[in-house]
C-alpha cells in the first residue's frame, strides 16, 4: 500500500495503544478470553500479520498469540490475491493454533471462523452479515471480512501449529477503496454510516474465535453446519462455482443449486440432471437474485 488511507471511522489511536508493544489481550484491551490474545503483538506496520506470525510460531509462541496490525503491506487472501489493509481502518490480525490436526481439516476452520465472527458481528452491530462459501463475510453482497488459515508448522503429516488470519473492514469510507474494489468492498462504517472503533470490533472477535476454536477441536464442522444454513449467502441458490487459480485454468466449472454444507466443509451441488457433487476449491457466483 502506498499512501496511507484515511480513517473513516475512529482517530487511528483507536485502539488506544501503541504501535510496537506485546500486550495482555484481556488485561489491556478488555477482551473477555482466556487463552486467545493473552498475548498481542500490535504492530504499525507489517508484511502479513500471517507471516509475522508464522515466525513467532517457529520460536516457541503460545497457542492464542495474536499479531495485529495498524496497516498492512502485504496483506493476502485465498489464491493469492491481495487483502486491501490500509493504516488504521480495519481489524487485521492472526491468530496462533495449536490443533495437531490432520492437513484436511484445516482449511473448513476458516469456514467455522466466518461462521463464528459473522454471528458475533451480527449481535455488535445489528447488521445482516452473511457468509459466502468458503471464508467471506459480506453484508448486502460486498465482501466485509475474509479469512485465511495457513500452517506454520508441520510434522509426520499432521498440522502442528497454524495461523488464522482475520480481515475485517472497519472504519474504511468509500473514498478509501481504490477503483478495482469499488462496489465490492464494504466495511461496517460505511453499512452503519457512523464512525466503528476498532478496539470494540476486536473485543466482540476476539471471545467468538476463542469459542469457535474450541468448538472445532472437538466437533469439526458438524459443530458450525446449522448456523451455516442460517447465515449463508447462497444455500438454495443456483450458482457457477469458477476454478480458483491455485487450481489451474483447466480446473472444472459447476453449475448448480446449492443445497448444503458437507462435513468436510466442501459445498454441497444438486445439479438439473438430479446429481450431486462436492465441491472443494473454487469461488462461488451467485446466477440468479433472490426472489
Ligand atoms: C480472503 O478473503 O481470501 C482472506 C483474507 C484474509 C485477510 C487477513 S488480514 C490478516 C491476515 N494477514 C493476511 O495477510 N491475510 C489475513
């Protein structure tokens, strides 16, 4: 990111820390966890809070340690594509995991992520956050947050420690979304047309993936399906699920009726022929408007 965007929602000391310290996640920030964000390095400026991180899980950091960023210069999303994280408007941060999972139940965490954070920003706020398969938040079709979970360390085949981005748009103004993004992106300031701080964004996350993470440990998905029905974008919805790029550009298209959510977190197609199919990898268009 270039220039630094202007805050549209809170002064950029909103957090009311700064920048560069290792903080007590419930102690100095309020949050109401145990164990997620007890401790929370908060940087100005980073590459990819992911990355940061990943280093820190290299040398030993706690499960629950938080790296989270005023600003963002390499912010990522799934398949490679940039996550917009200018200074001071936006929750970015990871989370760390230490599951000892198998590789492929990593990836539906993401899914449990959207799921939990979408119903607690729901209660903060008010608003009707839905999730778009697999790891989208979107509020009256743009995009509001994204997650993006990635190993840190493996060992024998099993995912030892993980990391669990979170991006969420919280005091971006429309003025700050640059032209490719416009009418793609939205944050809560502009839906609540109102300044958000984001100390009180964090404090409603925080608890919420303490709760989901420990859910998933112990449930899987099958913990999260039910409240997926209820907050998905596209179930009952006929939709084109594209290859994403990690996949290749020979990777099949589907089309069909979205009719739920497998255990393994894959989509689950009903096609006009009366097949089935699972679908793992791809981005999700929606074909038709809701009536
Ligand atoms: C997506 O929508 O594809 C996922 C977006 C994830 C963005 C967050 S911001 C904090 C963390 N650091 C990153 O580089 N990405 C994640």
């Amino acid at each position: 990111m270039s220039e630094p965007a202007q805050n549209g929602g809170g002064s950029p000391e909103s957090l009311g820390v700064e920048p560069g310290s290792v903080l007590d996640g419930p102690r100095d920030l309020g949050l109401a966890t145990s164990w997620v964000g007890r401790r929370v390095h908060y940087e100005k400026r980073v590459d990819s809070t992911n990355d940061v991180l990943k280093d820190l899980a290299t040398s030993g950091a706690a499960a629950g340690t938080i790296v989270l960023a005023d600003e963002q210069t390499g912010g990522r999303g799934r398949s490679g594509r940039t996550w917009f994280s200018p200074a001071s408007t936006g929750i970015w941060m990871s989370v760390l995991l230490r599951l000892e999972l198998p590789p492929e139940r990593l990836a539906p965490l993401s899914i449990a992520a959207a799921v939990s954070v979408a119903g607690a920003l729901a209660e903060q706020t008010g608003l009707d956050v839905r999730v778009k398969w697999p790891n989208d938040l979107l509020i009256g079709g743009r995009k509001l947050a994204g997650f993006l979970v990635e190993a840190a360390q493996t060992a024998g085949g099993t995912i030892e420690s993980a990391v669990l981005g979170v991006g969420v748009n919280v005091g971006l103004a429309e003025s700050d979304i640059p032209p490719e993004l416009a009418g793609v992106t939205t944050s809560l300031s502009i839906e609540l047309e109102r300044p958000v701080e984001r100390l009180e964004i964090l404090r409603a996350v925080a608890p919420a993936l303490e709760h989901c993470l420990g859910r998933y440990e112990v449930e899987g998905i099958a913990g999260f399906r039910e409240r997926w029905r209820e907050l998905s974008s596209t179930l009952g919805r006929e939709v084109t699920v594209s290859p994403n790029a990690s996949r290749g550009p020979t990777a099949p298209l589907f089309t069909g009726t979205v009719t739920d959510l497998a255990e393994s977190g894959a989509l689950v197609l009903s096609f006009a022929s009366g097949g089935k199919r699972e679908v793992w990898f791809g981005d999700v268009t929606l074909r038709r408007t809701k009536e």
